[in-house]
C-alpha cells in the first residue's frame, strides 16, 4: 500500500486551491473544474467539489465540517512563513512542539486546520532527513 492523498471536499474549489496554492507555492493541476492537486514531493493535497461526491456515496462528505484532521505541510522556516501569509486566520503560532517541530496553526477558508512547522530539535531534522547540526533560530 502506498499513501498517496488526502482529498478535501469544498463548496469552492478555486478559493480553497488559491489558498493551497499561496501556502505552498506550488500551482495547482486541474483536472477539470471540480477537481484539482496540489502535488509535492511528499504527498499530494486533493481538493475537490461537492458535485463529486456523489460519485463515491451520496452525502458520505460535507465541506467546511472538519473537527478532527490536521493538513500539515513542512516548510523551510515557519517564521518567515508566519510573517508573509497576511491575510490567513491564524489559530496559533509560531510554537516550538515538545517533538521538536515548530509550528504555526492556521485555517483555510473552509475552517480546515493546516500546520506549517519546520523540524527545530537535532532529533526531528533527522527524522525528515535534515541537517541535525543546523537548528533554525527562533523567534
């Protein structure tokens, strides 16, 4: 098995691929226009139209419902990442984990969580295979 996407289901899939777009710095690939990707090496972010939810099961996905997932993306410095995405509801942040992450709260236009954390501690560069000896400064 091999873990490919995480697909979120929105009333406005521009808006919501706008805000993925601006977060991650990465354009989107439309497949039409209800269906779009945001792929990074990592993982791909799906985001999707209610009109595709009948597709799977009618009524199995409500946008804008989410209370339990966090869509989270590493990034080279959340700090600076902090200071360039105005505009973005923020619900907490920047934040040093007890796990060594960094970490920066905030919301999409849907309500969605989405954390952008950037490992601080020599333990978690190693874990997603930086460079341990070089800890970004904190502010």
């Amino acid at each position: 098995m091999n873990f490919v996407s995480v697909r979120v289901i929105t009333a406005d899939v521009a808006r919501l691929v706008a805000f993925y777009e601006r977060v991650t710095g990465v354009p989107a690939a439309w497949a039409t226009e209800d269906f779009a990707e945001i792929v990074t090496p990592g993982a791909t972010l799906a985001v999707a139209g209610v009109r595709t939810v009948p597709l799977f099961a009618p009524g199995s996905a409500r946008p804008a419902d989410n209370h339990s997932v966090i869509v989270e993306f590493l990034v080279d410095d959340v700090d600076r990442a902090h200071g360039e995405l105005t505009g973005t509801e923020r619900v907490a942040g920047p934040t040093t984990m007890p796990w060594g992450n960094r970490s920066l709260l905030l919301r999409d236009p849907d309500g969605n969580l989405v954390n952008l954390f950037t490992p601080v501690t020599p333990a978690a560069r190693e874990k997603f295979g930086l460079d341990a000896r070089r800890e970004p400064a904190a502010s």
